[in-house]
C-alpha cells in the first residue's frame, strides 16, 4: 500500500513536471516567433499540454520503482556517512540548510518582478534553493564544531570571570584590617574567638595600644596592674598562636598630635579602612558618630546566649541583694545577672523562679524574674 502511494505521487509530480515544461517550450516559442497571433488554437494547445502532461507521468510511473529503490539506496547511504558524524557537526549542518533557505527566499523576492514567467521563475528558484541549501548545509556541518567550540569558551570565561569576581569580593571582604583596642586583650575572649576561626582578616595590633597595656601593668593599684599584666599575657599568647606583629604607627603623620588613645584608635582604622575590635561601649558609640564600623564582643555575646522567654522557669542560686530592700541577684554561668523580687530572704540558697520580662541592652542582658 505504501509503495503504491509513493508510485501515486511520484506519477502525479511527473505530470506537473510536464505540464512547466510545456509552458516553459510555449514561452521561448512565442519570444522566438516573429509573427504575431497565437500558434496553436486553444484546442491543440490543450491537446498538446494533455500529451506533456501524459507522456511525463508515463516515465514517472514506469521509473517510480527505480527512484524508490534508489531513494532507499541514498537513504542507506546517508545514514551510514551520519554514524561517522558528530551531533554538533549534524546540528551545524541543520542550523546552516535553514538560513540558506532564508537567504534564498529573500533572494526569490527580489528577482520575483524581474522574472514575469512561471515557468523560468519556477526553475531559478529551484536552482537557488537548492544551490544556498546545499551550500548552507556544508558550511554549517563543517563550522559548527568550531562555532559550538567558540560558544563554550566563552560561557566558560564569563563563568571564570564570575567566580574570579566573585572570589576578589570574598578576598577583599576577608582582607578587611582588624584592629584590636586595650579593653578587648584584657577581657581575653578575643584569643577564644580566634581560635575558632571566626575572626578573618589581618589582626592589627596598634604600638600605642601595648604602651597602654603597659603602663596599666605598672600602675600603683593592684587591680589596674593585675588587669593590665593579664593583657600582656593575652597578647602573648596571641603573637605566638597566630604571629602577629605589633603594627609601627610612627609612620602615621595624622596620629602624633593625637593625645588620647581611643581617638587614635579610632583616626588609625579610618586610615587603614579597618574595624576596631572593642568591648568598651563609650567607644563604640564615639566610633559610631565618627562612623567607624566596630565589632563589640559584648554583642556577640549577647547574641549567641540562650534567650529566656517570660514565663519560663529556671534554677538559681541568689548570692546577694539587690538594689531594692526584697530583692536578690543571682548570675548565669555566662555573667548574665538575673534580679529577683522577693528573693531577700533565700539568698545563699538555691530556688526555682519564674521569668518576669528580660532587658537587653548594648551594655548586656538582664533577667527578671520572681520566686516560684
């Protein structure tokens, strides 16, 4: 059934392909006649184009099997030489048959008002079409690989480009001057904190900030110089773990005529686009105003302690009174004091009580609560 139909439509071309002959014969006839008036009446010219037209679909339909075999022998042929081909080399060769089809339609549209015969227009047009396409389709397959190589490299360098953007962001984040002030090397959780890894960047440590640290060691009162060689070992401690230098600020004409510590401080990260590394709450809000960015180790610590939500119960030991004549004050194994009403008469005992309402300030977290 499917032979036949095949047969069908290669007859039924055969008569087409007779019937633009036939005018194509009749066109260069009537431009080489000299004579005017018609050749042939329009019952021999119907006559004439039922012969073509006849004669055509004969060799069509006696041939139809010979074109189908040898269809199916290219065919054959064809898919053998695509084993061999690449995908990128098919999709080229694809991507260049469709745009010599366009340009050969567009080449159709202009020379369409030149050409006024069907049948002379017809056959150009086939032989433009199949001329572009086939020229299409060979540049294509052939320059593909190349195009679809050139495409790769360059989304591989916008990606390299993105990631190396990407990275000199993150670099320069990281890159950022730490610099630490008296009160946090004191304090000593800032050793803690860099042992875990969360502090990046350069560690600064100001020449004026050891003076400091010192002349606080040598002071008359025992709890300045106890304070003061505690910072000295801090600091010690964090030259040897992590070898930093103590950082020369000689060279910083813009600090000598600057008497106070703190202000230097303050001048010295605004010079090196740092931030100051405190625990002194004045001196975070002095850098606030002059906009210097801080990092306060007492808001970290306030940020990663348990919260305590009101009407929650906890255990404490009461260790002294409170401000008010029935109050008490207990305190968490973090430092955070917690102000308990009523609780004059259980202090040096441990209880249970119940949490009133929680303050939190720059300064610290304070609980209230109330004996349960």
């Amino acid at each position: 059934m499917f032979k036949r139909l095949i047969r069908a439509i290669i007859t039924i071309v055969g008569g087409l392909i007779g019937y633009e002959l036939f005018e194509l014969a009749e066109f260069i006839v009537d431009k080489t006649n000299m004579t005017e008036g018609q050749i042939l009446t329009q019952s021999e010219r119907a006559i004439a184009i039922s012969f073509f037209v006849i004669i055509f679909a004969f060799i069509f339909y006696r041939y139809a099997p010979n074109l189908t075999n040898r269809s199916h022998k290219m065919a054959n042929s064809i898919e053998n030489e695509i084993q061999g081909v690449s995908p990128v080399e098919i999709i080229g060769g694809a991507i260049g048959l469709v745009i010599g089809l366009v340009v050969a339609y567009l080449l159709s549209t202009i020379y369409q008002n030149i050409i006024v015969q069907k049948a002379l227009y017809l056959a150009v047009t086939i032989v433009v079409y199949l001329v572009l396409s086939f020229f299409g389709g060979v540049v294509g397959s052939r320059k593909g690989p190349e195009l679809f190589s050139m495409i790769q490299q360059t989304q591989k360098k916008s990606r390299e480009s993105n990631e190396f953007e990407y990275r000199a962001k993150d670099k320069k984040s990281q890159r950022v001057p730490k610099i630490l002030d008296t009160s946090v090397i004191i304090d000593g959780r800032i050793l803690e904190i860099m042992r875990t890894g969360f502090l990046e960047g350069p560690i600064i440590i100001p020449e004026f900030v050891l003076v400091e640290l010192r002349h606080i060691a040598d002071s008359s009162d025992s709890l300045k110089r106890v304070r003061g060689r505690r910072g000295l070992d801090i600091l010690n401690k964090i030259q040897t773990e992590f070898e930093i230098q103590i950082y020369n600020t000689d060279s910083e004409k813009a600090l000598k005529e600057i008497p106070e510590v703190d202000v230097k401080l303050l001048k010295l990260a605004q010079i090196m686009k740092g931030k100051v590394v405190t625990n002194d709450f004045n001196l975070n809000k002095v850098a606030a105003i002059k906009e210097v960015p801080v990092l306060n180790i007492n808001e970290l610590s306030n940020a990663v302690k348990p919260l305590a939500i009101a009407g929650e119960t906890m255990t404490v030991s009461l260790i002294k009174q409170g401000k008010d004549r029935d109050q008490a004050i207990a305190y968490l194994d973090d430092g955070t004091m917690i102000v308990v009403e009523d609780g004059r008469k259980f202090i040096g005992k441990t209880i249970d009580i119940t949490v009133t309402s929680v303050l939190q300030t720059a300064a610290g977290r304070m609980i209230f609560g109330r004996v349960k």
